[in-house]
C-alpha cells in the first residue's frame, strides 16, 4: 500500500476548549490508537487532502514535532454536517507483525463479453473489506471480467489472494452482467451454428 507522511504537533491538552482553539487555528484533531498510549495531535486541514478526498486506502506516517513516528490507518472521520470541514480523525497503530482490516477499493479489467452483447455491469460492491498485513495488502483489487456473460457473476472468491483474507462471505456478489433491452445472443451460441451445415431443401411437389 502506497504511504502518506503528515508533519504534525502533539497535543498536551485535549479539553474541548483546547479541541475548538485548535480547530479555529485551521488544525484538525486528531488521535491515535492501538499502541502502548493514546497519542493526541493536530495537523493542518489541508495536510489530510491527499488522504480523505480519494478513492485510495493509504498507510499514514505521523511525524510529530517532537521526532516520533508512527505508523498508523485512518479508522474513522468526522465531518461538519453544514461546511463538511473535517472536525476530527481517529487513526490506529500499525505494526509489522499485526494484521490490519481495511476496506481496498475494487476495479475490473477487461472488457465482458455480457456488455459487448448490450448487457449491463451492475456492481454490488466497490470496495472489499480484507484482513492481512500491511506491507502486503495492494493499493486496489482488480477483477478480471472479460468472460462474464449476461447472467454471469463476479464472487469475492474470484479475486481472492494469499496476500489477504477477504472478510466477506464466499457467496457475496462484486458486480453482475444484466439483460437489458438491446441485449442480444451471446458469441457462443453464434459461433456453435457456424459450423453447422444447410438443412437439405425437400424435393418439388409434382404439379
């Protein structure tokens, strides 16, 4: 997984007068779990955008002011329900012999034979949930769709990997071919009656 680096300042006090200064400052609360302390700190709300406003799952360096590194994963965030300004993030602790769970966005390769025919790719999932440790987890999954017909399925068991533990059931569908209007017949069925020979024309009826 690719990793960010966050240059931030611990924090001693974590009233929430302290917490509503900060915030005015233009920092973002911050605290990380999951180590042998709690770690309070703050950042510059622009020092999260590379984190928050993307599609990617991120590792996270936090470099305090004080020399510490930490290597953590944002867990949660909150939001201002009116400005959408980032009030607050939870992080917890990685290590290198620890697993981690996180949610890794999914995306497909290939083009389906299914969507070549007129159906329609309908996913029921974007992001699968996996267990496994950091340094082996990819930035993505990727799904190979190319011969999913119409009516065919992608199941989390397709894109399973030793590298992780997929944390969905066996039966849980990714993403689906569907009929549509302009659907038509599959290659298979085309290709099955090339081959075939002419039936023989029955002889004239004698006038």
């Amino acid at each position: 997984m690719k990793s960010l680096t966050i240059n931030a300042s611990q924090r001693e006090s974590v009233g929430k007068k302290a917490t509503k200064a900060l915030r005015n400052a233009g920092q973002v609360p911050c605290v990380i779990y999951g180590g042998d302390t709690i770690v309070h700190f703050g950042a510059p709300e622009i020092a999260f955008k590379d984190l928050v406003y993307t599609p990617d799952v991120h590792t996270v360096v936090i470099a305090l002011d004080n020399g510490t590194k930490i290597n953590a994963i944002l867990q949660d965030i909150q939001f201002h329900p009116v400005t959408d300004r980032i009030l607050h993030i939870d992080f917890v602790e990685i290590f290198d012999d620890k697993p981690i769970t996180v949610d890794l966005p999914f995306r497909t390769t290939g083009n389906s034979r299914g969507v070549r025919n007129g159906g329609v790719l309908r996913y029921n999932l974007r992001r699968i949930k996996v267990k496994g440790f950091a340094s082996k987890l990819p930035d993505l999954i990727e799904g190979d769709i190319t011969e999913l017909k119409i009516g065919n399925k992608l199941y989390v068991t397709d894109v399973a990997s030793e590298d992780f533990t997929i944390l969905h059931p066996d039966n849980t569908v990714i993403c689906m071919v569907k009929t549509s209007r302009t659907a038509v017949e599959d290659d298979d069925e085309e290709e099955e009656t090339e081959g075939e020979a002419p039936a023989a024309e029955a002889p004239a009826a004698e006038a």
